[in-house]
C-alpha cells in the first residue's frame, strides 16, 4: 500500500529513516544538544543530509521530570517546525505530542505526521489528523498515562495486545476521516513494556506488519537495549542495529533512529536479503 505522509506518497516498497530532533534540554539521550533552537536546526541539516525522509520533533521527553504545559509544549515546536518547513519543503515533518492542542497548531505549521506516541491518550489527536489531512502513528502503551514508567506490567500476550490496540486505533482514525494510507502503527518499544516484553515484540513483528498497516518501529538506544546487553546509553548502537535487522527482515517501514546511515545500511541490507530491495550494484561474476 501506497504510504501517504501529507503532502508526500512513498511506494510501497519503501522504508524510511525517521530522524529524531529534540527541543528539549533533558532528553535521555542527547542530555539537551539540540535544546538551543539553532543547534536543532543543524540537527535536522545534517539528518537530511545523512538522507533520513522524516524528522521527528519532540518538545517533550518521554519519561518522568518538569511539568510541560501545552502552552511551553508548543513555544517549543510550532514555531520550529514552521522553519524547517519553510527550508525543507520536500521533508516529512513529524511531531511527537499526545496533545490534540499542539497537534492542530503543528498542522497549521506545516507537519505531515502526528506521532502519537503515547496511544491514544488524546482521542482528539486522531480528529485533528483527519481535519490537517496528515498522518498519524498509532502506538502501544498498554494504557499506561503519558510520562510514566511501567510498573509490573503483565500481558496474557503483549504481541496481542499490541495488535489489538493499534490496530483499534488506526480504524477509528480511520472512521474519523484519516485516510487510509497515512496511518502507521508501533508497538512502542519500552512504552509500557518491560525488557522480556520488547524483546518480544521484535521477535514477533512480523505479526504486526500482517496486519497490513504499516509499522514503525523506535528501537534507537532504547532501554530494551541497553538491559539486555548490560550498556549503558551512548554504548546501545550495535544492539540497536541488532534489533533493526531483525525488525527489518520482518518487514517494518519506517524506523525512528538516532543514527541514520548505520541504521540506512542495516534496513537496506536486510530488506535485501528477504527479497525486498534489488542490490544497488551487481557485477560480480556478470561482467
């Protein structure tokens, strides 16, 4: 199916690199390098550079700290996103909020996809998507209210669960007048998850991207990661990359990365070996 991301369309064989830029001075991982508004500007000219097709801003950090109102939530992000969108026209722009508030003036910005990443927090997200003609990532929380962590969180089948929430998800936005094409679902890595719970998902995404909707899938230094191989954030990029290859080979479309070219070549590589994607180049024992 044709992925409709705005104002963009990309085949259906297509994967994307979705950058993360952070308008936020307490990011896990960054520790707030792109918090200055002209150091997130040279973030998103060296991602685009790098060929990511997405950027996605965010004005808040996902885990627990300071009280961020929509008001500063937007102070952060609409105004930013009406200048990337006015020197990258051909960019996807993504917003990462839960809020319908700051979804419809990000739209009004120039946004082309509101990732929601916390499930459905905000019915009124998915009216927004619909009314602005944008995309819209639905995502597996488990119920979980926004900023917090999980707390001995059990699932009679997480991957069932997964399904059965985004899945509900994207047909509601469906029903409310997101067209078809620009929704996309994550089972959300870490988000209301233990570490056995995201290592499972990834081993059974192939399930999720069954479904028919597009998956994306947030792997980038994430928790799962660092618990699994005893590293610390700044030391997760090969178990990152790990976990992509094995995403990948299941078929998700779009991944949400700190690095774009390692991740660029790990998605490219494994699309190819599961007979997605021709090799670039074939002249070995041709010529």
């Amino acid at each position: 199916m044709t992925l409709k991301l705005g104002r963009h369309e990309f085949d259906d064989d297509a994967t994307l690199m979705m950058a993360i830029v952070n308008r936020t001075p307490d990011s896990f991982y960054d520790k707030g390098a792109t918090w200055a508004e002209d150091r997130a500007f040279d973030r998103v000219a060296q991602v685009v550079g790098e060929g990511a097709e997405i950027v996605d801003i965010g004005g808040i950090k996902a885990a627990p700290g300071a009280e961020i109102d929509a008001e500063e939530e937007k102070r952060r992000v609409v105004d930013f996103v009406a200048r990337v969108r006015s020197a990258y026209p051909d960019l996807v722009i993504s917003v990462d909020t839960w809020r319908a508030e700051v979804g419809s003036a990000v739209c009004e910005a120039g946004a082309d996809l509101l990732n929601d990443a916390w499930g459905g927090a905000d019915p009124g997200l998915a009216r927004v998507a619909a009314e602005h003609d944008v995309a819209l990532v639905c995502t597996h929380t488990g119920g979980v209210p926004p900023r917090t962590r999980p707390h001995r969180i059990e699932y009679a089948d997480v991957v069932a669960d997964a399904i059965a929430s985004t899945v509900g998800q994207a047909e509601r936005a469906v029903a409310l007048g997101v067209d078809r094409r620009s929704v996309v679902i994550d089972p959300a890595h870490d988000f209301g998850k233990n570490t056995f719970h995201s290592l499972e998902v990834t081993r059974r995404l192939g399930e999720m991207t069954a479904t028919g909707w597009p998956v994306l899938v947030s792997l980038s230094n994430k928790d799962f990661v660092g618990e699994t191989l005893d590293r610390p954030v700044g030391e997760r990029l090969l178990g990152t990359l790990a976990a992509t290859a094995v995403c990948a080979s299941a078929g998700a479309r779009i991944y949400r990365v700190h690095e774009v070219p390692e991740t660029r070549q790990v998605v490219d590589m494994a699309w190819s070996i599961a007979g997605r994607r021709r090799p670039r180049r074939v002249v070995r024992g041709l010529a």
